[in-house]
C-alpha cells in the first residue's frame, strides 16, 4: 500500500472556521494513524476575496490547535508551491493538455451570448448547458486563428454526458444521473483557473489517496470525478464528512456561538479542548471515549466511525469538556496559565503561595475557562457589596441569621488577617452547641453572613481563603 497522503485545503477569505477546523482535525488524523503524509494547500483562487492576512491567522490556529503539517506554504516539500495563485501555469498547462486531447476547448462566447444560450434553453424546456457553437471541431481552426491574434477565451471542459458514481465511504455510493453538468469553464478568459479544475490538478500532482471535506462539496465531485477521468487517473477515496448544525438544526452561524477558532483562542478555551470537542463532532471513538488528547486518539482513528447525521454544535459541551481538561493540567502548568488572565494588580497577586495553591485546587473542578478563575476570585472571595436576591432576603429575616451575625461579628473583631479551616469549625461548633442552631438555619445563616451569598463552594474551604477584612465587610453591609 502507498502511504496515503492527505490535504486541507483552506480558502483564505476569512478566519479558520470550526468546520474547517474539524475537517482539517480529521486529515490530520488520518495521516498519523496511517504513516502518512498530511499536506496544507492555500485555495486562494478567488483573487479578491483572499487575503495574506487570512492565510497567517489559518495557520497560526491550525497550529495552536496542534495540527502540524509535513507540506505547506511555509514548509516546503516535493509537490509544491503550496498556494493555488502560485500554480497559475500548471493549471494552463494542464487544460491545454485536455484542448489537445479534444476534451476541452475555447470558448469565444461573451457573458450576453451565454445568457441568451441560457435563456433559451429554459424557456424549451432543456437544462441551461453551453449549446454554442465553439464545442464543435469544425470551429477549432477558427479558435485557434483567433487565439494566434490575441483574443482571449475562456477554455470549456467537455463534460461527458453519462451517470457518474461516487464512492464514499462516509455517503456510500452516490449516482450523479446523466446530464446534470453541461460543459463547463476550467480556465476563464482572463487566464484564472476555476476552483474545481485547480482542486483536481492539484490533488494529482499532489498524489493525494484521499480527500476528507465537507458535505457541502459533494456535488462538487461529479465535475471532479468527470476531470480525473479526463486524465486518466485514478480520484483518491473521498469521505464528505456531515456537516455542523447549530442545535435548531439550522446550518451554523454566528446566532449559535462564536464560529471561528480564534475568537475560542481568545476565550481561554484550550486548544486541546477545542480539538476534542470537533472530533466528536461526526466521528465516534470507539471505546465511547469522550474526553482525549488528538495524540491519545491517532492510532485509533478511521474514516469508517464517521457519522452520517449533521453533527449538532453545543456550546454547553464544548465548554464541559474545557471544563475537563482543565482538570487534567497538573497545578504548576494550571497555576502558569491561569495568571495569563488576571488583571494586573489583581488582588490576587499579593497573597502567598499557599492561598494560591489552595484557591487553584478549589477552582479548578469548578471552572471552565481560564478567564473564570479572576471573575470567581472576585465574586466569592473580594466581594464586599451585596446583592439582595429574595433567597437571601429570607435567610436574613430569620432570627437565627442576627444572632450568627452577632456572634461572627464578634470572632471576627478580633481576628487576624485571615482565620483557618479549624477556627472556622470552632465557629461553627460553638453557634451549634452554645446557641442551638443547626441545619439549613445554621448552614445557610454562616454562608449568607460570611460571603454575602446564597450558594457557592464548600464553606469549609472558602472562608480560610477569604480575607477577614472582606468578611467583616460583608458583615456590616447585611443589616
Ligand atoms: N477550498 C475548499 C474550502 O475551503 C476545500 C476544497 C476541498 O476540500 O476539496 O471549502
């Protein structure tokens, strides 16, 4: 068997989208589980609408997210250039072998030509295929005595009129029934090539084994299918992967979340979350693992556990499994990462390295951002306003709550800078058995006097960590 080699193929007019991000995830898994190569091709034939800028920012997420390439624009290899705009006359060169082999030809037609062309053919009924006179030989010599005077042409590939089948191993055999594509341009008159002619040139002279995309490029196939023929060469194994639909079932958009890597990269979301979350998204790991590392997964990827269901997007998920991988960072990597995203000055700077320790091991099982870990600081252990929600409204009407407040008030005066878990069990022992109060009265009436809230972490780790300057804040402003 050859090794198989395998492309992502990006158009650089925008960001790295999360699809692409996924497609590009499931061939360069297929790579490494296979020995193969995995090669990244910038498609930025549309001349207008790609941008460097793009190109720059696709790479640097593919590779944040660890989906290194062994072929690219910037990691020169035996099949390149690596940029579709830098292939300009391998794709002539190649729709002037099909004019030569009588399999395409030059189209003098103009825009209005072709839309009458196009008019007439549906008001009799017919498919809007090219019918102009320019695909008949007896006009060849014509062309080319105009071509020899410099007139310009677009070059129209024959499209052979018979069913075509695709095999795929994601959507099984797909019958493309005969006459679906008339004749089409691979070459515009102004010299640029046309994206499937480039995509199929290119994935020859690339040796491509087999193209992982997305659905929506499977009624692509049957023009590229026509062209591999043209060439006689065998088209790589396809897998057109379901495509992401936000949880109305609608196609993805922005109303369903963040649609692009970069804005996640900002979040905090770690890359090896994202990654996971995407490959689950259309592909099942087979021991119905749902927590992994790419590299915990390569072995056991293959293109048979894909799904053939639109794979739902939920931002619920996703953030649950960031979630989770944060907890499997040990604490020195998790402490490093977590400071990235404290505001300078933060007070969390100017406590000891034990406070630090203690807080990162109570927030990390209960974060799922980086960025949290501040934001959960400040609510549960800096906070001195209150919000008077009408649970705590309740808990401060009860008699119970006054005479904890008396009594914290009280251990609190003489306090130094923070109290320990055992002086906080003292506390509690002492309300239980000196004033007699328990249960929700006791557990609710500590919580709302000490943190100014109804809910939050075990108080038992929580008030150690808590300033009593804060504390006794708080204390003042209940009442
Ligand atoms: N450039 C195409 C896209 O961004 C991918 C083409 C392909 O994978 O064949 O959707």
């Amino acid at each position: 068997m050859t090794t198989p080699r395998v492309r992502f193929a990006p158009s650089p007019t925008g960001y790295l989208h999360i699809g692409g991000a996924r497609t590009a995830i499931y061939n360069y898994l297929y790579a490494k589980a296979n020995n193969g190569t995995f090669v990244l091709r910038i498609e930025d034939t549309d001349l207008e609408r790609s941008k460097r800028e793009y190109e720059e920012s696709q790479i640097s997420d593919l590779k944040w997210l660890g989906l290194d390439y062994d072929e690219g624009p910037d990691k020169p290899g035996e099949f390149g250039p690596y940029r579709q705009s830098e292939r300009t006359d391998l794709y002539k060169e190649h729709a002037q072998k099909l004019v030569d082999k009588g399999l395409a030809y030059y189209d003098f037609c103009t825009d209005e030509e072709l839309e009458v062309m196009r008019e007439q053919a549906l008001k009799e009924g017919r498919p809007p295929h090219y019918s102009g006179k320019w695909r008949n030989e007896e006009f060849f010599e014509e062309a080319a005595n105009r071509l020899a005077a410099g007139e310009k042409a677009a070059i129209r590939f024959k499209a052979p009129q018979k069913p075509y089948t695709l095999q795929d191993s994601v959507r099984g055999r797909v019958v493309f029934p005969q006459g679906m594509v008339g004749d089409f341009v691979i070459m515009r008159s102004n010299g640029q090539p046309v994206y499937n002619f480039c995509v199929v040139i290119d994935d020859m002279l690339m040796k491509i084994t087999h193209v992982i995309r997305g659905e929506d490029h499977v009624n692509n196939s049957v023009r590229q299918l026509m062209l591999y023929e043209a060439f006689e060469a065998t088209p790589p194994e396809f897998s057109h992967v379901s495509l992401l639909i936000g949880k109305d079932r609608q196609k993805l958009s922005k109303r369903h979340g963040a649609t692009s890597v970069n804005l996640y990269r900002e979040e905090s979301y770690l890359p090896q979350s994202l990654a996971n979350y995407l490959c689950l998204l259309g592909w099942s790991h087979p021991d119905e693992e749902e927590i992994f590392k790419l590299e915990e997964v390569q072995e056991k990827f293959d293109v048979t556990r894909f799904s053939k269901a639109a794979a739902i997007y939920d931002l619920v998920k996703l953030k649950w499994v960031n979630g989770m991988h944060i907890r499997k960072l040990d604490n020195d990597t998790l402490k490093i990462e977590l400071e990235k995203f404290i505001p300078e000055g933060h007070a969390y700077f100017s406590q000891s390295d034990d406070w630090k320790a203690r807080a990162i091991e109570l927030y990390k099982t209960q974060i799922e951002f980086f960025s949290e870990f501040s934001v959960r600081l400040d609510e549960n252990l800096f906070k001195t306003e209150i919000e008077k929600t009408e649970k705590l409204n309740e808990v401060l009407g009860w008699e119970t709550t006054k005479q904890i407040h008396e009594f914290l008030n009280e251990k609190l005066s003489s306090a130094s800078e923070f109290i320990t878990k055992d002086d906080f069990t003292e506390y509690f022992n002492a309300l239980k058995k000196d004033l007699g109060i328990k249960g929700k009265q006791l557990f609710m009436g500590v919580r709302v006097c000490l943190t100014g809230q109804d809910h939050g972490p075990e108080l038992g780790d929580l008030v150690p960590l808590t300033p009593v300057e804060v504390m006794k804040k708080r204390l003042s402003n209940l009442f």
